[in-house]
C-alpha cells in the first residue's frame, strides 16, 4: 500500500481509468459518502443563489470533479448508493455510458444548473461528459499553469465554485486562477475540506479577493480508513497541526469541514453580499 505525502493511501488510480468501475469499487468498501453528505448544502447554495441573484440556471464549476459524482447528484437526484450499485453490475464502458445517457435523459433534471467540470484526469471528464452529467469540463492542472483562453472562456460567467475533497491537493493557486477568469465577478463558493488540511492559506488569498469566509460547524464523515498505517501517519499530521482528533479521526474515519466563502461587497446581481447565518 503507496503513501502520498500527506500520509492518505494513494488512489490516483482510480480517477485515470476510463469509466468509473474503479473508482467505485476501491471506494465502496470505505464507506466513501462525502457527497452524497454535501448534497444539501450544494442543493441549497444553489436555490439560493438562483433566488436572491435571478438567475434561472446558476453555472456551477466543480473542481476534481472526477466522472461526475457531484453532478449526477444535483442535477438527476442519484444518490451514492444507487451509483455504487450500478458501476458493480459488470458491462464494458460503452454499456455504462448507455445506461448513463438514458439516465441522463429519462429523468428531468431536479434544477435548472449548469455544471462545468475541472479535473486533470482526461479520462475521467471524457466518461462524465458523454454520459451526460457535465455540460462542459475543462482539463487542466490550474496549480501548474495559467488557464489557457479557451479555458478562460469556459470558467466565464461560473456563479458557484464547489468541490468535494480535493482543497488539500489543489490549493488557492487553482481558486486564485478561476476567480480572476470572472473579469471582476466573484462566484459563490462551497468547499469540503478534511480537517487534515488548513485552510487558513486559501481564506486568505480568498479575502484579498474580496471574500468573506464562514466555517460551518458541523463535520461530515469522508470515508474509513484503507489501513491503521493510514490512520497513524494522518493522526500524526493532525496532532502536528494542533487539531484535536478525539472522537473523530481517531475512531477510524476521515472527517471534512465545509467552507463557504461569498464576496464582502456588492457590485451588481452576480456579486451577492449575503452571510451565511
């Protein structure tokens, strides 16, 4: 079993594969649940947003998004069991993409959303797209380089940012970059992050961006240990971070915090100054 170097077991292996069988089945003995946990909150975000800004179909980006979890969450009602069931029936990919297609079609979706994936898997975003739960993906490593033009173009007009679990690995390079895409506007943002790592870096290049940045109490299990080696080398990061992981961490499941950062002052509909209470 490989370690990255925050001391979490590596699985870059099952965002690279070419549908999302992998991906689930590695998962699923986890317990991996943090979206379908986000799924409120998102779900609520973004009827927010579309009300208080009149925006009929908000445009939502998702950065790591993968095969699209998140948005055949949000935008087909799916749930993660209903997803863990129906990558473990067997088929080739182009069976899964037929099934994912009418799913796709037959159910009408929940909200008016668009949903914009970032991800540097390739293969990842190509599945989620011609399954049909993207409407658009952007390939890029945003920690490495500067969006190209045409990336630009897509990020344009993103009314929330949100993710899942990938703050820690991507950093405010990657959000720095998608917000000065806007030309000035400031997009809503909601991002799930394990106590692992601070945040404290990415709320303040936040607020020198003109954010204000509100952390909900609540926490929300991640997945379960893959081994007590994982466990011991994050409880150490942990305990070196000053983060208390009685009760948590320590029972043996990774825990994320959810972030919600919104722009201080408002300069037109798209740049809301609403707190979260």
């Amino acid at each position: 079993m490989r370690f990255d170097a925050t001391g979490k077991v590596s699985l870059d292996h099952i965002y690279t594969q070419p549908d999302p069988r992998t991906y689930f089945s590695v998962l699923r003995p986890l317990g991996y649940c943090v979206p379908q946990l986000a799924k409120p909150y998102f779900t609520k975000l973004i009827k927010e947003y579309g009300e208080s800004q009149q925006v009929a179909e908000p445009k939502v980006l998702d950065i790591g998004c993968s095969y699209g979890i998140n948005a055949a969450l949000l935008k087909y009602d799916a749930t993660m069991d209903e997803l863990y069931a129906r990558y473990s029936d067997g088929g080739d990919r182009q069976a899964l993409l037929a099934r994912d297609r009418e799913l796709s079609r037959s159910r009408r979706p929940v909200r008016g959303i668009r949903i914009v994936g970032l991800d540097t898997s390739s293969s990842a975003l190509s599945y989620a797209l011609e399954a049909g739960f993207l409407d658009d993906a952007v390939n890029a490593d945003l920690e490495e380089n500067e969006p190209t033009p045409q990336q630009r173009a897509q990020f344009a007009g993103t009314d929330l940012v949100i993710s899942t679990g990938c703050l820690g690995y991507v950093t405010e390079r990657t959000l720095t970059r998608v917000v000065r895409a806007q030309g000035g506007r400031l997009p809503w943002m909601a991002h799930f992050v394990l106590r692992m790592f601070p945040f404290d870096p990415v709320e303040h290049a936040l607020g020198g961006l003109g954010y204000r940045t509100v952390r909900v109490e609540e926490v929300f299990k991640q997945r379960r240990f893959a081994s007590p080696e994982e466990q011991s080398l994050v409880l150490d990061r942990l305990a070196a971070a000053g983060v208390d992981a009685r009760g948590l961490e320590a029972e043996g499941w990774l825990y994320a915090q959810l972030y919600l950062s919104r722009p201080t002052t408002t300069t037109g509909p798209h740049d809301p100054n609403r707190e979260q209470n």
